[in-house]
C-alpha cells in the first residue's frame, strides 16, 4: 500500500466513523529500549576473550572504552545514577549501608527498606519518567523498582530473587516483548549479579571470575538469539552496560577503626572501601581529631571537605565524617573479616570512581546506535538523558549531558 492510499484510506474511515477532522498525527512508535546490568563487569573484563556474544554486540554496534561510575562506585548508588541521570549525592542512595534519622537502616538485604519509596524518592527513575509520559516499562531486576517512586511504578517487576535461573530471566524479558501493542513495555531492564559476586570471593584475575563472564554471556547469546527470532535484533535498542569494576583486595591489606576510635564513641554506618561514621554526642571533637589526621592507605574528611570532583557529602543521608580507602585496602572492625554475602572477599569496589579499576562495561546496539563504533570514556549519569533521548520523553532535572553521548547515535537518531 503506498503512503498515500493508506492516507486515504484512513480519511474515509475517519469519515465513515462520522469525524469531522482529521486524525491527529501520532509519532511513529520508537524500538523499544532493554537495559541489561552485569554488576560488576569490569571494562577491560570484555577483552578476556570469555564473552563472545557480547564482542560481537560491540563489534556491531558500539563499544564504551569504559563507563566511569558515580562516587562511591557501590552497586546501589550506581544503579539508580544509571536511570536517574543524578550523583548519588543528589539522588539520595549515597551509599549501599544507611543509617538516617526518621528512615531508619537500610541495607541490601533489608526488603523492607529496599521496597520503601522514601529512600527513593529523591529523584525520577527512567520508569516514572516513561509511566508520567504514557510509557509501558517492565524491570527484571533494578535496584529501586519494587518501590513506588512518586506513586509510579514499573508496570511489571519482579522481588529481587538472586537465585532466578539466568535463562528465565531472559525468556521473561522476551515474554514481555511478545506481548500485544498496547501492553508491550517500551523501556524493559534486565540484571545479574554472578560477575560481581564472583569478582569479589575469588578476585578479579580468578578463573572463577572468568567462569561467571561465561556464564552470563550464554544468557545474552539466548537473548540475542530470541531477538533475532523475532525480528527485534535489528528493531530494539540494546545497551549492556554494568554499575562499576573490581580491585584486588588481598586481605593483609585492611584498616582497623577500633585501633583509631573507641568503638563506643561511634556509630559505624557503613565499611568496606568506604566508612560513614557518626561521632557519639559529646566524642565529636576526640573521634574527628583521630580519623582526621594523616592516616596510611586512607584518608578522612568531614563530609564538607570532600573534594568536589566526587560530587559528594551535601547529602543529609552522608554521616559527618567520611573515610575512603585506597584502592585494594578495606576499612573494617578489628578482628573483622571483610564480607560479601557471609563470605570472604579477595575483590572491592567502591573506591574513587576515577580509577580505571572501578571503570564499568558499555556496549550498545540497534537501530540507533551506530554500527562498528568506539567511543571514550564518558560518567554513568549520562545513560539517562541518552535513554530518554531514545525513547522520546522529556528527562526530568539530572546531571547528565546528552552532548557527551549523542556521537554514539546514528546521525538518524540524534
Ligand atoms: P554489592 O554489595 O555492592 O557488591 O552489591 C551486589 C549485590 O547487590 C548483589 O549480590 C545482590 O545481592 C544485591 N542486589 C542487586 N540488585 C538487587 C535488588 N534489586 N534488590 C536487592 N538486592 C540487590
Ligand atoms: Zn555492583
Ligand atoms: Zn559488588
């Protein structure tokens, strides 16, 4: 049918439904969007020659030299800078481990707290974006998703479940994508956590962490070839990107607060390659004058002195003093064991976004991305004002620049 008997086609129709103007024109219906996070997939991991369904989306379409994290590079605060477009100081999930008045804790493992929308509510996730602006989203995963934001939720998600089976994941996603026009989510995520999660018990150089890129990758050669099936490879817009990288941190190299403070003269709020701690009232001046001082393998600051390329510390969530580690060293009790889900560590994030350590994966294919494309390093909060780009809705206030990421489009989509 050319163009315009399909026109006229649709004016008789009009007429004969008794209208008396014409159809109003509606923007042809963009490819959807699916943001996959591999937590924890370090840039340079893609090189190792373990992920042959993900060089080939880089190959074809676009490869990051690498995505640089939000401070602290930790998983929560990324996740929601990647869909907010705002630093973790403005979006409020300004660490993994939280202690605020009113608030109460919040933890990874606390459902609760995670599935409560006053943490979040600080900034728009990309799936109240889309749901104010008449979008359908589904989330397989997402920090922040199981919580309404502003009365908006997702309009399918599932409860965070490590143990789903990485095949289901993706054979829901694309059960998501087989739904009618209509119910169709224009905006889908899917996540898995086996890299990090491995990159921390055994290492980044370990031949478990190598395993799990394996494994992930036999789920995203099962995504590509349900895409293809569907005609959707070329037709759906791709990004694989991850929240940070990993560092060594061999566990001779660990710092002892109880050897600088008396433990009952603060409140620990978090550990790890980062500390928050809260001064007991009237030990302010003694517990400052400690961490203060010049310290080996880690520096402290009142959370106003942090330096400002950090984007950090004006946040009320951020505890008053704030401790960072160098790279490979963890803060921890004295005796205490570094873990991560009950188990030792060998690897850490969390240190200064600017170590090419912490760098993150990026890698983008579809109809708008340009094809065989390689390009710099650019910061997370840039993900969101290119994802609004791509779907067409107006982004809410963020620190992000669609500048920085507009040569990645295909002059088309810009
Ligand atoms: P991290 O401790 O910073 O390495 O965070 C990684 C961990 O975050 C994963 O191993 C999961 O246990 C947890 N996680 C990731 N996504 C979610 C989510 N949506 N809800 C709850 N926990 C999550
Ligand atoms: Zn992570
Ligand atoms: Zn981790």
């Amino acid at each position: 049918m050319t163009t315009l008997f399909r026109l006229a086609c649709l004016c008789l129709l009009a007429l004969a439904a008794g209208c008396t103007t014409a159809p109003a024109a509606r923007p042809a219906a963009r490819p959807p969007l699916l943001l996959v996070s591999i937590d924890g997939f370090r840039a340079d991991y893609l090189d190792r020659g373990h992920s042959p369904a993900l060089e080939a989306l880089a190959r074809e379409g676009v490869r990051g030299q690498g995505l640089e994290p939000a401070f602290p590079s930790l998983t929560f605060p990324n996740h929601y800078s990647l869909v907010t477009g705002r630093y973790p100081d403005h979006h409020g999930i300004v660490d993994n481990a939280m202690s605020v008045p009113g608030l109460g804790r919040f933890t990874l493992g606390n459902r609760e707290a995670v599935g409560d929308g006053r943490w979040w509510d600080e900034a728009e996730p990309i799936w109240v974006t889309a749901d104010r602006q008449g979008l359908k989203t589904a989330t397989l995963f997402w920090p922040g998703s199981e919580a309404s934001i502003h009365g908006h939720r997702p309009d399918y998600w599932l409860p965070y479940d490590g143990d789903m089976d990485y095949d289901a994941r993706v054979d829901r996603v694309l059960h998501w994508l087989d739904l009618p026009p209509g119910q169709r989510p224009a905006f889908l995520t899917l996540y898995f956590e086996a890299v990090d999660s491995a990159g921390h018990y055994e290492g980044p150089q370990a031949a478990q962490t190598n395993q799990a890129i394996a494994q992930v990758d036999r789920a995203l050669a099962r995504l590509v070839a349900g895409l293809k099936q569907r005609g959707l490879y070329d037709h759906l817009n791709l990004i694989v990107l991850a929240d940070h990288g990993m560092a060594d941190t061999p566990p001779a190299q660990r710092i002892f607060l109880d050897d600088l403070v008396d433990p009952a003269h603060v409140q620990v709020v978090s550990t790890g390659a980062i500390a928050g701690i809260i001064p007991a009232p009237g030990h302010e001046a003694e517990v400052a004058a400690a961490l203060l001082r010049p310290q080996p393998h880690m520096q402290c600051w009142r959370k106003a002195d942090i330096p400002s390329r950090l984007h950090y510390g004006h946040n009320g969530r951020v505890p008053p003093l704030f401790c960072l580690a160098q790279v490979g060293w963890l803060i921890t009790h004295n005796p205490g064991t570094v873990l991560h889900h009950g188990k030792a560590i060998l690897g850490e994030h969390g240190f200064d976004n600017a170590d090419p350590r912490m760098r993150a994966l990026f890698v983008a294919h579809g109809p708008a991305f340009r094809a065989h494309a390689r390009v710099p390093v650019f910061p997370n909060v840039d993900v969101y004002p290119l994802m609004t780009h791509l779907l067409g809705l107006r982004p809410a206030p963020n620190d992000g620049r669609y500048a920085d990421v507009a040569g990645m489009l295909a002059p088309a989509a810009r």
